[in-house]
C-alpha cells in the first residue's frame, strides 16, 4: 500500500484551520477610549471589550456549516491518502472541492449577516454572549461611534491552503496510478 503523504498534509492543515479563527474584527473610538476586538473560529465567538477576554460556542448556521465541511474534508483526505484505490483520485477531489464549498458558505453567511455589515452594529456582537459578561452593556456600547476593521482570518486561508493540496495530490495520485 502506498501512503499518499500530501493527502496527508491536507488533511492535517484542514484540522489546524478548525481551531484558527476565520474572522476578526476590531472597534475603536475616536480617541482610543473604547475598544472591541472579536475573532470567530468556526465552533467558537472570543471577544476582548475593555481588556476583558471572553469565549462562548458561536451556533451560527454558516459556522456550523462550514465546521461540519472542514471536518468532512480533514476525514476524506486523511481515509483517501490510506486506501490504495482508484478512487483515491476521486475522493481526494472531492475532498477540495468540499473545503472550497466550506470557505463559500462561510463567506456568503458572514457577508449577510449582522456581525459584518457596512453599518457595524457592535452591540449585536456583545449581546451574542451572556448580559454583564464584558461590564458594557449593548446599549450602552451603541453611545459611541467607532470605526472598524475586518479581516479573514488564518483558519479561512489555510482551508484554501488544503483544498489545493487535495486538488493536487488527486492530480498527482491520478498520474501516478495511469
């Protein structure tokens, strides 16, 4: 039998992605008297609001969607790099294309929902964990203005990351195996 080591290695940079947040963002007030600082993995919401850390299980539907593809993908590139089959090929295949399916549900949930919208609302987020968890209130965190920055974090890239190295260790296996 021959182990497919790249097959591998995208299985294991899919699992890393699971714990890596993929999403953050960061609040401020003008004059730096207030800030938010959010960061999502796909399991879990942690925010940080007047140097008060936080974390709490984030049930959000694109969340979840997206951990249940990843963890599919991790699963698929780890049983197709052991089988010595043809269809090694094809699941190695279909495994990149699930985590390229993950990263759209991802990115097409968070763009439509209220936690990445144009008008920031950060009194949506705080009200997301428990009343008094971080001593501001949502309503009062709604009496400043602040500015905003996002980005997608390390986990969304490094499920890009394994949906290519599935693609091509397919592309390899199926040359290997003609």
């Amino acid at each position: 039998m021959r182990v497919n080591y790249l097959g591998i290695a995208a299985s294991a940079v899919a699992i890393i992605s699971l714990f890596i947040p993929w999403f953050s963002i960061e609040l401020w007030t003008e004059n730096l008297g207030s800030t938010m600082n959010f960061s999502a993995n796909l399991y879990q919401l942690t925010g940080t609001v007047e140097g008060i850390t936080k974390s709490m299980f984030l049930p959000v539907w694109f969340n979840i969607s997206a951990l249940v593809l990843m963890t599919a993908t991790a699963a698929g590139c780890l049983v197709a790099s052991l089988i010595n089959a043809k269809k090694r090929t094809l699941l190695l295949g279909l495994c990149g294309c699930i985590a390229l399916i993950s990263m759209a549900v991802f990115a097409g949930g968070l763009s439509g929902s209220n936690f990445a919208v144009e008008r920031l609302n950060p009194g949506y987020t705080i009200s997301q964990f428990p009343e008094g968890t971080f001593g501001l209130s949502a309503e009062n965190s709604m009496q400043n203005s602040y500015d905003y920055s996002w980005a997608i974090g390390y986990g969304f890239w490094l499920a890009l990351v394994a949906a290519m190295l599935a693609v091509i260790s397919a592309i390899l296996s199926r040359k290997k195996s003609s």
